[in-house]
C-alpha cells in the first residue's frame, strides 16, 4: 500500500471540487483531488448552465475565464409568459440589482477550463480510482483509502472536503444520527433537449403553461437548451426529438413557436427534481460541498452556484487556518453556508412552485396566475425575483 499526506483530500472532481482544489493551490495549499470517474467521462456531462455574478468572480479569481469572458453570454434579463393570453413580463435583473449580471455558459465548458487549469499544474489528481472511502474523520488524522489503477493508496490529511455529489461516499460515510435531513420531491419532472440550434430568444424565458411549465435556455448562441414539465410516469422512450419540438411549440405563444430552430438532439433526458439538505455540512474535519451536502430544483439555476459558493467558502477558511492560524472560518462553515444555502433553496423551491402544474386545482392555478401577475407588475417584486436570481450576497 502507498501512503501519500497532503493537507486537503478532496473527494470529486465536479465543481465545488475542482474550484476548491484550484482556489487552494493558486494559495499555496497543497490538495489531492479523487475521483471514480475518467476525465472524459466527467467532461461529457451535460448539466448546468447559468453563472451568477459571485460565480464568475470567483472563475475571475482563478484566472481562468478567459474562455468564459470570450464564449459566454452576459444576460441583463429574462422574461416571464403567463396566461391563456400569453402575457409577458421582462425582469431586468441588472437593472433591478445595481448592475449585477449573470454569465450563460456551460458546465461542461467551465468544467473544461478547470480540468485544463488543474492538469497544468503540479497538484496530484486520481480518476477512476475504486473504493474511495473517508475514515477517521472525527480524529486529528483523517485519511482517505482507494484503489487506483490496482493499487492500494492511504492519503493522510488534515481535512477531506466531500465533493462527490449527491450520490457520493462522503455524506452515506457520516452516521445517521450526526445529520438531519431536509427534503421535498415534486410530483412532476423535467424533459429536456440540448440541440445545436440557435436559442429562440436572446435572454432565458420562463413560461407557466396549463399544461406545464416551459423553459428556453441556451449555453451558446448557437446551442439551446429547453424543458418541459412532464408528468413523473413519462418515459423517455415514448419521446421523439420530433415529438419534443411539436410539444414546445404547442405550449410557446405563436410569435415565439414560429421563431423555434429545430435539430437532432445533443441530449434527450427526463430529469425528476428534489429539494435536500443535510444539517450540518461539517462532521469534525470532514465538510460537505455542493451536491453532496445540498440539492435545489434546476428552476432557480442554483446547483453549480451553490457548488462554487460553498467552494470558495470553505477555501477562505482554509486559507484563514493555513496563513493565519486560527479557525474562525473552518468552525463556521457549516453555519454560514448553511444560511446561503436554505436562501436558494427557498428560493428554487418557490420559482418551481410559481411556474409548474402543481395538480388540476383551479383554485390553486388562479392563485399562481395572480402571483404571478402581481410579482410582473410590481417593482418591489420584480426586484424581489431579480435579487435571488443573480445570487443574494
Ligand atoms: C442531469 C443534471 C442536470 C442539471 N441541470 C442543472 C441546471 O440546468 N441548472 C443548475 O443550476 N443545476 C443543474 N444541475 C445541478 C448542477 O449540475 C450541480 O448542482 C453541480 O454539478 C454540483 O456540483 P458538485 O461538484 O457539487 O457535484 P457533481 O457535479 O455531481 O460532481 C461530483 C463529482 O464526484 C464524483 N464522485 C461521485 N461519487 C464518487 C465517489 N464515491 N468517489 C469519488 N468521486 C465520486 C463524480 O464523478 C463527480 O465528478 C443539474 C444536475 C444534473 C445531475
């Protein structure tokens, strides 16, 4: 067996882990990322794709956004459609925040910008390594085992950051007892289409249709990205690309359904969409970040956010520890990002609420429809909207 120290075993490479290894290696800190995956698997994910204003300061920070600065699309705005009349409303975030913007580009491309950053320097990354598994974390001697390309690895440490999503190792290593879990599943899902075709709008639309919420987002100017509510029972085996399309134009206002550009699919799925989080996200020297510890409906554009934030919350406790020697930041971690992190989820868990068939209630649809209303046509609420959206402080 090879036993190798660092000081902060970082378990996933998606995100919060590759932000958190790259904040903390550009100060000097030294850090092993570990991932069961292969690079070009993880490159070939297709998630995400809304940076908010923090988000691409901290890829600023990292000194790798030269891509995203070229590539990306800054958005001042979206629109929202309601009604069997199709009325619209054009929420000018930037406008409404003090010039704050949000940044479209994708997660795979984002991704490949921190994996070009990480190969490029000296810190030591493990991919498809087996059995990855947290011990000791309650000790003054945390390690992390696996097995990578059949060898047998000890990784001492002095902290382990679990950034292996919600699926991963890190949160099922806590005992039961030590967390409490928060939790909401929605009755519905999302079908979604990434195609090569120019978006139908230049800004993200958020459409609240009788028959199900519509949403027109884009990673590029050329690539789009749409989804429709659908019931959880649907399969995506009874859905063509052509089905799709006839479906979106169906629920889209005229003007808009004419200007759609159809296309093979680059991505076909049906997502199902869940609230989670776990209470605390620090387990004595072991925290939790993004997906692992907290999981938001797509609705708000949160999930890679919250990811980055937490990173770059947890590295400034780190740096704090490591330059400065006390652990002010480390001990408040879990607190902090926890008031960040119940914000957007509020927040994804009302937008999904505002704008999907909730159940056949008349009563309950009218009620959304006068929220909704309201919300367009108040300045107090649109900057209520335009405030979470591009990301509390
Ligand atoms: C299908 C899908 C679509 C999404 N769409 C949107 C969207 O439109 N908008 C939005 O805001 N958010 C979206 N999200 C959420 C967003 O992509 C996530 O919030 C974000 O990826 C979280 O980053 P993360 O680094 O915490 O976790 P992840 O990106 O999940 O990364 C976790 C990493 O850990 C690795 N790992 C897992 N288990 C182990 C293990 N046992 N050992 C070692 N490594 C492990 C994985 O291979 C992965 O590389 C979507 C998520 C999914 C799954």
């Amino acid at each position: 067996m090879k036993t190798l120290k660092t000081k902060v075993a970082i378990i996933g490479s998606g995100p919060a882990g590759l932000i958190l290894g790259q904040l903390l290696h550009n100060q000097g800190i030294d850090n092993v990322v570990i991932d069961n995956k292969s690079q070009d698997y993880i490159l070939g994910r297709i998630r995400a794709g809304v940076l908010e204003q923090s988000t691409v300061d901290i890829i600023r920070e990292l000194g790798i956004s030269e891509r995203m600065e070229r590539e990306g699309l800054v958005h001042n705005g979206f629109t929202m459609i309601w009604g069997d009349d199709y009325q619209r409303q054009r929420i000018p975030f930037t406008e409404l925040t003090g010039g704050k913007v949000m940044m479209v580009y994708g997660q795979t491309e984002l991704t490949k910008d921190l994996l070009a950053a990480r190969n490029a320097c000296d810190a030591l990354s493990f991919y498809d390594a087996e059995d990855v598994t947290p011990h000791d974390f309650y000790s003054e001697s945390p390690r992390v085992s696996f097995t990578h390309q059949g060898e047998a690895y000890q990784l001492e440490c002095d902290y382990i950051a679990g950034c292996d999503g919600f699926h991963g190792v890190s949160r099922q290593s806590v005992p039961e007892q030590e967390m409490t879990v928060y939790e909401n599943a929605y009755p519905f899902g999302w079908l979604g289409v990434l195609a090569d075709v120019p978006p139908v709008s230049d800004e993200v639309v958020y459409q609240h249709h009788q028959d199900g919420y519509v949403l027109c987002s884009m990673r590029s100017s050329t690539r789009s990205r749409y989804y429709l509510q659908v019931s959880l029972d649907e399969k995506l085996e009874d859905w063509s690309v052509d089905r799709f399309w006839t479906e979106l134009k169906r629920r889209l206002p005229d003007d808009l359904a004419e200007k759609v550009v159809t296309g093979p699919a680059l991505e076909m799925s049906i997502a199902p969409l869940r609230s989670f989080v776990c209470e605390p996200i620090r387990f004595g020297n072991l925290f939790l970040l993004g997906d692992a510890a907290h999981i938001v409906p797509p609705t708000g554009a949160k999930g890679l956010n919250l990811a980055a934030s937490d990173a770059k919350q947890l590295s400034d406790g780190l740096l704090q520890f490591y330059n400065q020697g006390h652990s002010e930041g480390l001990d408040q971690y879990s607190s902090k990002a926890l008031e960040r992190i119940w914000k957007a989820e509020r927040f994804s868990w009302w937008m999904t609420s505002l704008f999907h068939k909730l159940d056949d209630s008349a009563f309950r649809q009218k009620m959304q429809l006068s929220e909704i209303h309201y919300l367009a046509h108040s300045k107090a609420g649109q900057t209520t909207i335009a405030e979470n959206f591009v990301g509390l402080d």
